[in-house]
C-alpha cells in the first residue's frame, strides 16, 4: 500500500489550521458567554422549561416503550441498559435542574467518553502500527471531540451548571462489553461509529429541545462534525469489510474505488434520525 | 473489493426504522407549522381577544413567519442543489466530463436523491402551513452557481462546485437553527443539516483532501432569507 505520508501531513497540518481557525471563532462566541450568565444568575427552570422538560421526557419514554403505566412491566431494552434507562426516566425532574444544562452535560459526557475510546483504540497494537491514514483520522477526530467536550463544558458552565467531565454511565457498560472484542481495524471501526452514532442521535433530540439559543448554536456546529466522522467511518467499515484496506489513503485513488464507496457514508439516507437505542436521555450524563 | 450491498442503496434508507422515525418529523413540522399558521389568522381577527392573548397571538404569528421563510428559503437551495446534480450527472452521462469513476456516479445518483426528499419535506411543511410550493432555486445563488458550472470541465471540477453547494446549504441550516421556532421544523433541518456535511466528507476525501477539516462546521458561507 502506497501512502502519500508527506501529503498525509500536509493535509494534516492544513486541517489543523482550519480547525485553529474555527476554534478562534467558537472561543470568540464563547466569551460571551459568562456574561450571559451573569444576567441569567443561577438557573432555574421556568414553568414553561419543566412542561417541556417534562414533555420530553414523556416522548423518551414512548419512545423506548417505557410509557405510563409501562415503566414497571414492560421494557423494549434488555439487561442492565434497559434497567438503568427506566431508572433514569421514571425518575421526576428535579425541580431545580434544567434541560438545557442536563442536555449539555450528557453531552460533554459523551464527548468524554468517545475521547477515551479513541485513546484506548490508538493503543492497540492494530491500530497504532495499522493504516497511518487510519491512525492519523483517530488523533485527529480524538482532538476534536476534546474541543467538543470543552465548548459544551464551557456553555455548561455559563448556563450555571456544573460542568462534567466523566464519561456516559449508560454507553460506557457499552464500551466496556465490546472492548474485549476488539481484535482488528474494522471491530475499532464499528465501535467508534457507534459512538458518533450516539452522539449525532443524542444531539439531533436535544438541538430540538434546546431553549437556550447558543446551545442550539454550539450543539448545532457538533453535530456537523460528528455526522462526518459517521460518514468516513460507515466508508472506511464498507472498504474493510469489502477487502479494500489498501484504498484507504490520501491522496485518494478515486478510480479504484468501488461504486458503493460512493453511498456507503450515508447510513440515514436523506435524512439523519435518532433511534430508539442510540440517543443518551438528558438525565443520563447529567452531574448528580 | 465491495459488493453493491455492502452499502444502502440511495433512497431506500427511507425504508428502514430510522427513517421512518424521520417521517414522523416532517409531518410533525407540517402540522404544527399549520398550527401556527391558524394561529397567525387568528391574530388577525380576534379583536375579542385580552392583552396577553393578542401577545401570545402576535408572537407565535411572527414565529410561524419566520419559519415559513427559512422553508422557503431552504426549499429554493434544494431545488438549486438538485438542478445542479442533475446538470452534472446529464454532463457526465454525455461525456463532456471525460471518465467518470464509479463511486462518483453513485456519489451525484444518491445526493441528488437526498436533496429531492429535503425537497420534498420541505414543500410539504410548506404546503400544509398554507403556502405555495417552492419550484425555483434559490434567485441570489443561481446566476454564481450557472456561471461556475459553465467553467466545469471533469469530475474534479463537477467535484469541487457540489463541495462549494453542500457546504452553503449545510452552513445555511445550522444559521437557521437558531432562529427556528417549531422544534420539529427545527429537527428537520438539523436533520438535512447534518447529511449534507455527509456529503461534503465524502466528496473531501474523493477530493483527496482530508474529511473532517473543521473542529466545529463553520457558517460563512450561509445565505439569508
């Protein structure tokens, strides 16, 4: 396999500025932000914030099957998952807990958790001597959900909560089970797509029942980039699974590739929508 | 190497749960854009009405407008975007691109799709709030978008012009968002927001260049109402 390694960096390197680039943006908005909260001061839910809290969480719970009357008997969801899903949900809102805050710390939550996984993947002995192009797209996506894990932190913190920086209790049992698994590229593969899974699904939700106006901004412009990594990692599993290890590199040899490389990175179709068993409730990653 | 269904065939993840579950969401948008559309009506009419329900009136009133603009507008991009595609994919099937790669044939066959059903969504929220369904693209992006594609000459080119379209309108919607006042219209675009950042890393990567440039996507390049 031929890789362009001094192209690969300047790529790299390209992307780094950009993304230098983006970062100034994103810290420039988010000075803004303690004084936001200043005005605000400590948050406390409004009547109209509780009902619609209280309105997704009825949502969450027909979702999974979990509705009134329903949370005791019966379950969609198996084992220990299922459990601590209808713990969380039947569980009344706190009166002095925000949405908005919860959605953001479940947020940081699962941006902690995929930076442990990526960190944990560029360990195995497949990965960090595998594909440098691979290599190179989980330190650099490893980095980005670092960003990602601060912007909401920080936003976190100027809506006056406490910021988390732990990993999701529900999808880290997840991680747990499946490490022992992971024996080569396309199982790290499939895993970290998962993850970015979860946290596109969990956005999409949440961007909806977001008040606050910069949360929406800030989740909105992560999204995008989580979306991305999915779209790369369904390619890169599609080309693992179809024997074509060699055509992952940049400079890309476009010819080569096989038609369905070229829908392959669109597992939703026209549309990106959150399943049932990929979206993290707000309760789930919120500090306690 | 890949089989052919090793990867969803364009338009027939609309047939799986997930999608479907995406349905749901249009016409959720859908009615309750037509909800505020009645309430707008209302507003108009109900002089009966005390202080806070006119406010209430007026307020969801001027939220429903400024809704119904962003489905117009984003509409009019869609129909820009599928003009576009089309062009391409006629161009390539007429040969004036010169070889077109497998992938990327399937590439423009399944985006064009894609942006057909935001389409399609779209006119629907619009249609059901008692507005007229959009069939133009987008007047200010037309005249730049025809003169950069009369300059194409390859599928490099082609390339290159549909990564500058995706990233307009992906960069359109996530201004948008939080200007929406209807949470399923708000889904709905972040919805289509998100595949077409999708489209742009694969076309990055046809490209050569690295997927995922940005830590956070960006909204220079987003156009107003």
């Amino acid at each position: 396999m031929r890789v362009d390694e001094r192209g690969l960096r300047e790529l790299i390197t390209e992307s780094q500025d950009l993304q230098s680039d983006a970062l100034a943006g994103a810290r420039a908005g988010l000075v803004d932000l303690a004084d936001l909260r200043h005005e605000r001061g400590p948050q406390r839910p409004e009547p109209e914030q509780m009902e619609r809290f209280n309105a997704g969480r009825r949502q969450l719970l027909q979702r999974l099957g979990l509705g009134a009357g329903a949370v005791a008997g019966r379950s969609v969801l198996v084992g220990s998952f299922g459990a601590a899903v209808t713990a969380i949900l039947a569980k009344p809102a706190a009166a002095d807990t925000a949405l908005d805050v919860q959605q953001l710390q479940t947020a940081s939550s699962l941006e902690k958790l995929a930076i442990s996984a990526y960190a944990a993947a560029l360990g195995l002995d497949f990965i960090k001597n595998g594909n440098p192009v691979i290599v190179k797209f989980a330190q650099t996506t490893m980095m980005q959900h670092d960003e990602h894990k601060k912007a909401f932190q920080a936003q976190t913190t100027a809506l006056g909560g406490k910021a988390q920086d732990t990993p999701n209790p529900i999808f880290l049992k997840v991680v747990t089970a499946a490490t022992p698994g992971l024996k080569a590229p396309l199982d790290v593969v499939k895993l970290a797509a998962s993850l970015e899974e979860v946290a596109a699904d969990t956005y999409l939700v949440d961007i909806s029942m977001f008040e606050d106006t910069k949360s929406i901004e800030i989740m909105g412009s992560v999204i995008g980039v989580e979306v991305q990594h999915l779209a790369i990692l369904k390619a890169v599993q599609a080309l693992l699974e179809g024997g074509g290890e060699a055509l992952i590199k940049i400079p890309t040899d476009v010819a080569a590739l096989p038609a369905a490389a070229g829908s392959a990175g669109f597992p939703d179709g026209a549309f990106l929508t959150a399943s049932d068993e990929t979206v993290a409730p707000p309760e789930s990653g919120a500090v306690k | 190497m890949i089989d052919a269904t090793d990867a969803p065939p364009a338009g027939q993840g609309g047939l799986s749960r997930r999608h479907l579950l995406g349905g749901g969401t249009m016409a959720g948008a859908a009615l309750l854009l037509a909800a505020c559309g009645s309430d707008s009506e209302d507003s108009s009419t109900d002089t009966t009405a005390g202080d806070d329900d006119e406010t209430t009136s007026t307020t969801k009133a001027q939220a429903a407008a400024g809704d119904a603009k962003v489905a117009e507008l984003a509409a009019g991009l869609e129909v820009l975007a599928v003009g576009t595609y089309k062009a391409a994919l006629d161009a390539a099937t007429g040969g004036k691109l010169g070889a077109v790669p497998p992938a990327v044939a399937t590439y423009v066959k399944t985006a064009m799709g894609h942006h057909q059903e935001a389409l399609d969504a779209w006119n629907e929220v619009i249609t059901a709030a008692g507005g007229t369904e959009v069939t133009t693209p987008n007047a200010t992006l037309k005249p730049t978008v025809d003169a950069a594609f009369a300059k194409v000459k390859d599928v490099t080119g082609a390339a290159e012009l549909a990564l500058l379209l995706e990233q307009i309108a992906a960069q359109t919607y996530l201004a948008a968002l939080p200007k929406i006042q209807d949470a399923e219209a708000r889904k709905l675009a972040t919805s289509i927001q998100t595949v077409d950042q999708q489209h742009q890393a694969i076309l990055l990567f046809t490209l050569g260049k690295y997927p995922v440039p940005d830590v956070f996507q960006k909204t220079d390049k987003a156009v107003t109402a």
